[in-house]
C-alpha cells in the first residue's frame, strides 16, 4: 500500500538536479498514483513531448499534434511535504478514537513524522 494519495503535495528527492535540468528539490501535488506498478504522476514534474497523428474533427479543427505531458516517476523518488517545516517527511499511521453523536470509533490517520502534524 502506498503511502503517498492523490492530492497530496510531495518532493522529488533524487535525480539531477534543477539547475542540470532535472527535478529535485522541486514541489508539486500528485496527480495520480498508479500503485500496481509504484508510480505517481506529479503536476509540474518530468515533462515530456509526445506526438499524436493529426487529425480533424466534424467541424474542420485540427486535432493532434506535438504535446507535452507529465510522465509518471517512481513513487520512491518522492516524499510527503510537511506541512509545517515545507520539507520533505515521513509518513506515519496512529489510531485515534473519534466520538461523533455518543458513538466511539476508531479512526487511521497519516501523520508528518518530523513535526507529529495529521496530513
């Protein structure tokens, strides 16, 4: 299980670096994880270009073209951002009990393990 989720605002950790033209050190929120294969894909991060066959549509545009896309990167490349420090983080389960209306339940929630902030 993953302990990263989409949403959650994350930084790349490894690879060169941005002033080589890569990644690392930059911020950004994922976009989607696709667990089977350990992967997430991160807004603003690991562009690439990809050509698509040109085409038209019923009303006379064009469609297709040369467009650049986000591509997925290894989901241990990455980690959480703490809310707090703006750093990267751990992540931690408690369980908490929650009462709602006299009725007590048991609640998992993710924590930033540097600061102990809930995520």
């Amino acid at each position: 299980m993953a302990k990263i989720k989409k949403g959650d605002l994350v930084q790349i950790v490894s690879g060169p670096k941005q002033d080589r033209g890569g990644y690392r050190g930059k911020q950004g929120r994922v976009i989607e994880v696709l667990a089977d294969k350990n992967r997430v894909i991160v807004e603003g991060v690991n562009y690439v270009t990809k050509h698509s066959r040109v085409g038209q549509t019923q009303r006379g545009t064009k469609t297709g073209g040369i467009e650049t896309v986000e591509a997925s990167i290894h989901i241990s490349n990455v980690a959480l951002v703490d809310p707090e420090t703006k750093g990267p983080t751990k992540v931690g389960h408690r369980n908490e009990e929650v009462t709602k209306d006299g009725v007590t339940k048991t609640v998992r929630v993710r924590y930033a393990k540097k600061s102990g902030k809930d995520l």
